[in-house]
C-alpha cells in the first residue's frame, strides 16, 4: 500500500532526512537519479542512519561506519569497531574478551529499501 511521505520540495538534493511514515521512521534522499528511501536503522546495530554521512549513493552509518547503498539498501562495507573496541577480544581480562568477542560477531545486515513513487509532487513509499 502507498503511504505519503513528504513534498518533493522537503527534500533539499543529496540532503538526506527523516519522516516518520505509519509508526516507521524512513531515511528519505533526494538525487540526481531520483528519491530513495531505506528504513531509517543500520543493519548493524540499529543505530539512525540520517545521523549518518551520506555520498555519492551511500549512507555511512555514523556509529560504527557500516555503508549502505541508498538503491538497494545493500551492504558496500561493513561495521568497523574502533579501539579500544576492536581489541577487547584479545584482552586479558576475561569478561572484557568475551564482550569483544560477542560485539566482533554482530554481522551487518542490508537494510529495507522502499520502492518510491512520485506523483504530483508527493513522494509515497510501498509499505505492507
Ligand atoms: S550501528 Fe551502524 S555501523 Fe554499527
């Protein structure tokens, strides 16, 4: 089902935002090549992607820099722990491992890509 998002016009070029839509918060670009739409949370960790950096066709999550293609919502690289982070795994201290292990092996997952139509000036997202 169609769901309305926002005006054209709300959507300044290669400006990335947020609308919520039906209760979902939904990372809106605007392009050269056209409006794109992604659930607005990395597949990583969750964390919002429009507190992201966003360029050429790829929002990078701001948390742990994990890029996502705005096209597809498909990964292009995935999260990178910065220390002390990444080398908790091969602390000394047990509980300290264990964590660094376990955040080590969260993987980061595509992120919903909304089909998006724009009629009359209105952009509107496919939701089920
Ligand atoms: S939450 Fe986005 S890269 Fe970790």
């Amino acid at each position: 089902m169609k769901r309305f998002v926002c005006q054209v016009q709300e959507l300044p070029i290669d400006k990335p935002r947020c609308f919520r839509v039906e209760g979902v918060d939904v990372f809106v670009v605007r392009t050269a090549q056209g409006v794109f739409a992604l659930q607005n949370r990395c597949g990583h960790m969750n964390a919002p992607l429009h507190e992201g950096d966003y360029t050429d066709g790829l929002v990078v999550c701001g948390l742990h820099g994990a890029g996502f293609r705005i096209t597809d919502g498909g990964v292009e690289w995935g999260a990178v722990l910065p220390p002390p982070i990444s080398e908790y795994s091969t602390s000394e201290n047990e509980r300290l491992r264990r964590f660094g292990k376990l955040i080590e092996s969260i993987e980061t997952h595509p992120v919903h890509a909304y089909l998006v139509t724009v009629m009359d000036e209105q952009v509107m997202i496919e939701m089920e």
